[in-house]
C-alpha cells in the first residue's frame, strides 16, 4: 500500500493539478494573522473571556448557585481583594466558596468576584446579541441596495406601504382588528406589487393603472436616505432615550442597541456588492442561469463578507461599551442582577475607601474591549488583499 | 455650485422632515404616559391630568400633535413640561455652560492629535508609533467613566484641588487669581475627558493620511533629490496629507451640542448632556425632542459645510 501525501489540513495532494497555490486561504490568513501580536493576544483574551463567561453563567445560576453573587454579608462590607472572611460571624452557607473574598466584596458584603462572573455574560450576550441584530439589518438594506438599487419603488409600492403603516397605526391607537386587517392587506398587497411583472395587464390600460406603475425612487436612493436619516441620531442619546422609555431588560438593550447601530455594515455590503455585481464569476453564474438568490448568498455574500466582520468585531466593542455606560447611568438590567457597569456605578460612592469596587469592573471592561478592537484590527490587517500579495 | 447647494439643502430638508417624524413616533409610541410620571404624588390627581393633558395637546390624535409641536418649535414658543420654562432659552443657558468644555476639549485634540500622528507616520514601524497605536486603542477601549474616575483619583490625591462642579461653592473672598485657577481645575478633567476618544481617532486618521502621501512618487521625487527631510516632510508630504482635515471641521459642529451625558453626569457640570439625561428621567418630551431636532440639524449642517469646504478647497472636486 503507498502512501498518499497529505498537508497539514489532512487533504489528499497526490492528484493535485501544478497551478493550485501551495497555500489554502485560511492558511494564508493565519500565517499573515499571527504575525500581529497585539491581534493575537486580543483573539486570546476573547477566547478566555468567553469560557469565563460561560463558567460564571453555571457557577451563579439557578437555585442555589456555587457562587451566589446576591448573596448580603452585611457584617463583612468593602472587605478589600483577597482578605480572608471572618468565618466566625457567618452562617456556613453564608461563607463565599473559595474561603477567600477574591476581589474583595462590596458595601453590601457581597462577594464581588461572584458578581463580576455574573456580569460577564450580560456583557458577552450583549455584544453579540446587538451585533448580531445590526449585522442582520445591515447585510439585509445593504444587499438589497447594492443588488437591487437600480430598480425603482413603483407608486404601488408607495401605495401598499402607506396602507399598512396605515393599519399599524390604527392597531396602535387601539383598533386592534380592523388596523391588524389593513396591516396584512397592505403588506400582502406589498408582496404582490414587488413580485408582479411591470405591466402584467396586457393592452390598453386605463390611465389610472398606469399610474400605479409609474417609477419614482431608485431603491438605493431610498436605502442611503434612510441611512443618512438614521445617522442624524445622536446615537448614545437615542438609545438612552428608547431604553428609559421601555420597560428595564436586557433585551430591550440588545435590540435597541441593534437597531440603532446597523448604517456602518449597510454601507459596507452595498459597496461591496456594487463592485462585485460587475464583476466576471457573477456574470458566469448569470449566464449559467443562476438565479438572483443564489447568486446573492452563494456567490457574493462569502466575498463581501471580510469587511463586515471587521466592523461586526469592533461594533461588539462599541456595544458592550454602550451597555456599560447604559448601566452606569441607571438603565437596563435590573438591581439585584449584577452587571459590570452597576458594579462600578454602586461603587462610585466609595471610590477612595474601596478603590477596587471602581477598578476591578473597569479594568475588566477595558480589557475586553481592547481584546475586541485589537483582534478587529488585526482581522482588517490579514483580510487586506494587499498585504495578502505582499507576503 | 449653485445648482449643488440647491438640490443639497433640498435634499436635507426632507432628511430633517422624516428625522422630525421618527424621532415623534419613538417618543410618542412608547409605552409610558408623560403625565404619569409621578403617580404616587396625591397632588397628582386626575383633574390635574386632564389640565395637563389639555395644556400640552395630549388629548389630540397624534398628527394634530405632531404639527402643534414643530409649530411652537418653529416660532420659538415651545415651554418645557416641567416647569413651563422656555425650552429654547433652557437650552442656551446649558450650552453656554458646555461651551468651554467643548472648546478646550477640541482645541486639546486638535493640537495633540496632529503631532502625535505625523511623527508615528514618519517613523513608520518603529517604536514610537507603535505605542503610540496601542495607546490609541487603549483610549479607544476605556470607558469614559472608569477614566474619570481613574483620573479624579489621581489629581485629588497628588494635587489636592476639587474638580467636581463648574466651580467651588462658597469662593466668595478669594481673589480673582485663586477665582481662575479653580475654574481651570474644574474645567481640565471633563475637557480632557471628553477629548480621549477624539484624540485616539484623529491621530490614527491623521498617521493614515500621512502614510498615504508619503507612499506616494511625487514625495519619492523629493526625497531622491535631495531635499532635507523636514522639507519633504512638511512641505511637501503634510500640506497635502492636510486635505481630509480641513473638512472635518464642518464634521465637529455636532459635538457642540453633544455634551457627554455620562461625564457631565458624573462631574456635576450643568450642561447640555445633563439637561438631556435629566429630560429623559422627567419624560420632558418637549425638551427631548427639541434636542434631537438642534442636533440633527448640526449633524446636516456639518455634513453640509464639509461638502462646501472639500469643493473649495480641491480643485480637482467640479460637481
């Protein structure tokens, strides 16, 4: 039996063809990643970041958590890092797991390391959560204005849309039935109008038809509108806005955080679509038959997608800051939940009696956002074409 | 030109009319009643809500309140829901208040970002520039209310000063030096604050632009006949690299009124962010959405005024 050479990646080279370049994609970008250290350190602390996370999810929830970060001491407040309890006074179930306040416990004797476990996965889902959302909405407005910008909004298109806001706002002033009717007549006249041919009636029509047919906006005239009015917020502002309005929970944040921050992977996948769209494999693939939606997320979309996850990694930065900042201010999830920013916030109180109840949250957050914005950095670097060529 | 700042404005205009709308809705649509904010109150009592109702238009149906509400705004007659003060002149008296925040925190990172930018460009890869790169993303990740407290730590403790409010209460006697340099202590922090983020960016885009030209053949030229460096440098590499930036001016009018919510929350300083915090906590729907409006029309107005100045500025711009 001969032996078949393989590479690294297991992969069966002995019918390879001369041309195949000696290196995979991913091996090219790995190689061109790890030269950045900073990048690589910041993909480290991201992977250990998310496996603390996910500990402090098992470790303090449920019934009767390992460790029970609402857990009131009151004989033991603002002990500092690392001071040992004072086992006399406590009942046994009282006593923190570890015999040892790690990072100290807080001004109501609560063991601060339990809470900054809690708070990591409120940060992680965050991040990604809102991420998720805006890299959903944006891959969406900016497909379709980078793919089908050209073609225009007909007035029907106006028409049943104004139909259904119609009906929305009946069924927010109260008329639920009859607005919910109007809602779904208008967006299932909506789906007909975008499907129908341009002039499905064949022969004379009469001139109010034809009306109906008449071309008024592009549609990536309408999409870049409604980008630039979305980015006439205040962006923080907006958000603490709609977040003091709704009743406090974490997912209210996460999707307000969402929808409020989608413009930056809009712009990026039109622009990237619209350079693609010309280029030769797509007009292979048309002429092959393909249809639009295949040739959109099979074809484009893994090609358009580099510039995207860059921005999706800092934009996870950029959140977990906002939430912070929201819970500092008041907002978001509510009291006995721990989250970094209400740690710092209850702390502010004693910032030169217990120094750590502002550093340990703050450092933590620091270095996970620097994590996130290091690796982002380092991902836009390796994902770059030219240096790719280069190395 | 003309034609340019015609369709712009027009364009702009419709912006702002679907912004004025949304930011209705938003408010509006909310769950929540204004003029249940205190319903514990026993002042509160439903004959009191239906004045108050009736005083701001709230019994109308929403697009009758839409247009008495831009109707005020627009002739100025728009009174807070809270204590029936003029919200214009509300809010002039706390911009004037976030003013000096806003210009010694401009002025510091335009004069610190440029310098710090330009030479991490010149010497490429070296070791300035690259702690001055994880410096930048250091300023970039910190949250701004860890910094400040980070930074009231240090300058009360090595320096012994307050720093939290406009200015110490009570300073009645002191003479106008010691007057001054109280106000300078309390104006350092929140300013310096409030320019980190900014510098961490500015620079990053100012190394960027700087490495751009540097890369170029015309710089190459230079170099190879023997021109000092500072020449090359300044003269011929930075005057272009300057091109992006003198746009950019038309991009900070927004942050004028701004004002950082979280920093002027915690430094107690009586400005535009606190006033907005504090409408938001009121459900002072008036002031809210007067701010939203102002601001909206500084973020076009900037955009505006950028467009303007790279059509002044680059002659190879013919729209």
């Amino acid at each position: 039996m001969t032996e078949v050479p393989t590479d690294s990646l297991g992969r069966d080279h002995s019918m390879e063809a001369p041309l195949v370049p000696k290196q995979t994609r991913s091996q090219a970008f790995w190689d061109l990643f790890r030269q950045n250290r900073l990048a690589l350190a910041g993909l480290m602390i991201f992977v250990l970041f998310f496996f603390v996370a996910l500990t402090g999810l098992v470790l303090t929830s449920g019934r009767a958590p390992f460790l029970d970060p609402a857990q009131v001491r009151l004989q033991e407040k603002l002990r500092p890092p690392l001071s040992n309890p004072h086992l006399e006074s406590l009942k046994p179930e009282e006593a923190p797991l570890l015999g040892v306040y790690l990072l100290g416990t807080d001004d109501l004797g609560r063991d601060v390391f339990a809470r900054m476990l809690q708070g990591a996965w409120v940060s992680l889902t965050v991040g990604f959560v809102a991420v998720g959302i805006s890299v959903l909405i944006g891959i969406f407005m900016g497909g379709i204005a980078g793919f089908f910008g050209e073609q225009h909004v007909r007035v029907d298109h106006l028409l049943s849309v104004l139909l259904a806001c119609t009906g929305a706002g009946v069924m927010a002033g109260g008329g639920l039935i009859p607005g919910a009717m109007v809602l779904f007549f208008g967006l299932g006249l909506f789906a007909y109008a975008v499907f129908k041919k341009r002039s499905a009636i064949k022969g004379p029509m009469p001139i109010w038809l034809r009306a109906l047919d008449r071309e008024t906006l592009s549609v990536d005239t309408v999409i870049m509108r409604l980008v630039d009015i979305m980015l006439c917020f205040p962006s923080f502002f907006l958000i603490l806005t709609v977040v003091a309005l709704l009743p406090a929970s974490i997912y209210n944040i996460m999707i307000v955080i969402g929808l409020t921050s989608w413009m930056g992977a809009a712009r990026f996948v039109r622009a990237e679509f619209l350079s693609l769209r010309e280029q030769d494999f797509v007009t292979a693939a048309r002429a092959l038959g393909v249809g639009s939606f295949r040739i959109i997320f099979r074809h484009m979309m893994p090609n358009a997608m580099a510039p995207v996850l860059v921005s999706a990694t800092i934009g996870i930065a950029s959140a977990i800051l906002t939430e912070a900042g929201l819970s500092f201010l008041g907002f978001g999830v509510p009291p006995p939940h721990a989250t970094w920013g209400n740690i710092l916030s209850d702390g502010k109180g004693f910032i030169f009696d217990a120094p750590w109840l502002t550093f340990v949250p703050g450092l933590a957050i620091l270095v996970v956002v620097l994590s996130f914005n290091l690796f982002g950095e380092g991902l836009r670097d390796a994902l770059n074409p030219k240096l790719r060529e280069r190395s | 030109m003309l034609s340019f700042i015609g369709r712009s404005i027009f364009q702009k205009i419709i912006t702002l009319f679907f912004v004025s709308v949304v930011s209705f809705l938003i408010i509006h649509l909310a769950p929540g009643e204004p003029s249940q904010v205190d319903p514990l109150n026993p002042k509160f009592t439903p004959e009191m809500v239906e004045r108050f109702q009736k005083a701001f238009h709230l019994d109308e149906p929403l697009h009758v309140q839409y247009l008495y509400f831009y109707r005020d705004l627009f002739t100025g007659k728009t009174v807070s829901w809270k204590d029936n003060q003029s919200v214009l002149a509300k809010i002039w008296e706390r911009f004037l208040n976030s003013l000096p925040l806003f210009v010694v925190g401009t002025l510091i990172t335009w004069t610190l970002s440029f310098p710090v930018g330009i030479r991490a460009a010149i010497f490429r890869g070296g070791l300035y520039d690259r702690s001055t790169t994880f410096f930048s993303y250091l300023l970039i990740s910190i949250p701004g209310f860890f910094f400040a407290y980070v930074l009231i730590i240090f300058v009360v403790n090595t320096f012994h000063v307050p720093v939290i409010g406009m200015e110490t209460f009570g300073l009645g006697e002191a003479t106008w030096l010691n007057a001054l340099m109280d106000r300078v202590w309390h104006l350092l922090l929140p300013s310096v604050l409030g320019a980190t983020g900014g510098i961490a960016v500015l620079s990053r885009y100012v190394r960027g632009q700087m490495l751009e030209v540097e890369g170029q053949d015309y710089v190459r030229t230079a170099k190879a006949k023997g021109l000092p460096p500072e020449q090359v440098h300044y003269k011929h590499a930075l005057r272009n690299a300057l091109l992006p930036f003198v746009t950019m001016f038309g991009l900070i009018l927004p942050g004028l009124i701004g004002g950082s919510v979280i920093i002027e929350s915690i430094f107690s300083w009586p400005g535009m962010g606190r006033m907005a915090y504090e409408a938001i906590l009121a459900r002072d729907y008036a002031v809210i959405l007067t701010v939203n409006f102002i601001s909206a029309v500084l973020v076009l107005a900037g955009t505006f005024v950028s467009d303007l100045l790279y059509l002044v500025v680059d002659p190879r711009i013919r729209l």
